[in-house]
C-alpha cells in the first residue's frame, strides 16, 4: 500500500491551525478518503479536534508545569525535547490508522515547530515520501504588503529548516472583502505589483531596505501562489486537497476509500 500523505499545517499563534485540519478532515472523509488527525501540540485545550493520535497521551504541558515548576515557555521547550523521545511510539500509532491523508495540527508557537532541533527530529521521523508543510497565513497580518512580506519570508524559513515541499494557504478568507481576496492573489502571483505596493508603503528611509528584502524573497522563490481557504465556510478545501496532490501524486486524484458521505 502506498504511504499516507502526511501534512504539517503550521503558522502564526492565532491563525487556525486547528479549525483548518478540522474542517479539512471532514471535507476529505465526505469525498471518500480516510484522514487520521494528529495533535502534536501538548498545551491543547480543545475539545473540538478529536484526533485519531494525540501527543498529550505522552506528554502534556500542565503535568511538566506542575512537576519541574516550569512556566509555559519553559514547559513548551522541555515538551518538544520530550516529545522528539516519544517520536516513535508516535509513529507507531500513526501507522495503525492506515488512513490515505495524516493531517498534523503542529503547536500554537511556530517558533516552536520551526526552530528547535528536536522538532527537526520529530518531522523527520514522521514524514516520508509523501509529505508537506501547509503555511497558514493569518489574514490579520496578510492584508498589508509588508504583512504579507513578512509571511513569506517566515514561510521560506520554516521551508529552509525542514527542507520539504510548501503550500502556502490563507486562513479564514471569509474575513475579507473579494476586493482584499484578489489583492492578495495578485501579490502571490505578480512579483512586481507586489514590490509595488511594498515601496508604496514604506516610509522614504525604509524604501532600501523594503527593496532588499523583496530581493531576498525573490531569490528564496516561496512566491509560488496562495490557496485561499475558509474552515468557517469549507470554502477551498477542495483548491487545498488539489494542492497537496500536485505534491504528491502530479495531480491526480486518490481512489476513495468509501463511499462518499451524502448528507
């Protein structure tokens, strides 16, 4: 049997990471595919997402607060040491789902996820062939040229640490206007409209400096489009399915593994 394609959503605190894999595990077990949902933040506090593998039945951020007297901070950190030891039995778990999709809700703090060694290990043991990072961008931040500069540069970062293929996807569209919706479609697809409205903005001093960075970005190529989506609507999710199977499989559409649900 072919291996599952897992995908890593991640981004800033407050982007819907979890609302996001939600609602795509449910528009993917709709349309005839099994999705295994995995929770790899040990500081959750929802009771929404129901994951098939949840890290909080290894490791779980009040208990490491209560027994080294950590605060949140310090407890993340020692939690992502832990988990990179539990990784395996994690894998196990994952394997026993068999499903055709892992979607992986990584933590709130992508600092977090993207810049501690041991997540490297932990995305290293889990992913395989068939694996992605879906970069969320908050539209909160989005809406501005420098905001939206901003993103794609912490996009090619994360890119960088992890060295897998990216989709760059926009969270909770509905919140914006069409008028914004196309505005940011463009930046994603026209380097120069983009460049335009960044020195278009930033004060004279800042202009030089706006300017480099565009380069940089330019020459990191993450301007590769952006996949608008709304978990709120479930508009979209069919646009981020297609995305990560032009990753996976050129494009073409998975068997189903049931019948698709009516409702």
């Amino acid at each position: 049997m072919e291996e599952p394609g897992t995908v890593y959503f991640t981004g800033t605190a407050g982007a819907g990471k979890t609302s996001l894999v939600r609602a795509f595990a449910d528009w993917m077990r709709s349309s005839g595919y099994d999705a295994a949902v995995v929770n790899l933040d040990p500081g959750s506090e929802t009771t929404s997402l129901e994951p098939a593998v949840d890290i909080r039945e290894w490791v779980r951020l009040d208990d490491l607060q209560d027994e080294y007297g950590l605060g949140p901070n310090g407890a993340q950190v020692a939690a992502a040491d832990m988990i990179a030891l539990k990784i395996f039995d994690v894998k196990q778990a994952i394997e026993q789902e068999d499903a055709d999709y892992v979607l992986i809700d990584t933590p709130g703090q992508i600092e977090l996820f993207a810049f501690r060694e041991a997540s490297k290990a932990i995305v290293d043991a889990l992913s395989g062939d068939r694996s992605l990072i879906a970069f969320l961008f908050d539209p909160a931040l989005a809406r501005t040229a420098a905001g939206f500069v901003s993103l794609l540069m912490l996009s090619a970062t994360v890119e960088f640490r992890f060295r897998l293929p990216m989709l760059n996807v926009l969270a909770k569209s509905d919140v914006l206007t069409p008028e914004q919706l196309s505005e940011l479609a463009t930046w994603a697809e026209d380097p120069s409209r983009l460049y335009d409205a960044v020195t278009r903005d930033a004060p004279t001093p800042d202009v030089q400096l706006s300017t480099e960075l565009f380069r940089a970005i330019e020459t990191m190529g993450p301007l590769a489009g952006l996949v608008p989506t709304s978990a709120k609507d479930a508009t979209g999710l069919d646009a981020l399915y297609q995305g990560c199977q032009r990753v996976f499989g050129g494009g073409e559409d998975l068997e189903p593994s049931h019948a698709p649900r009516t409702e």
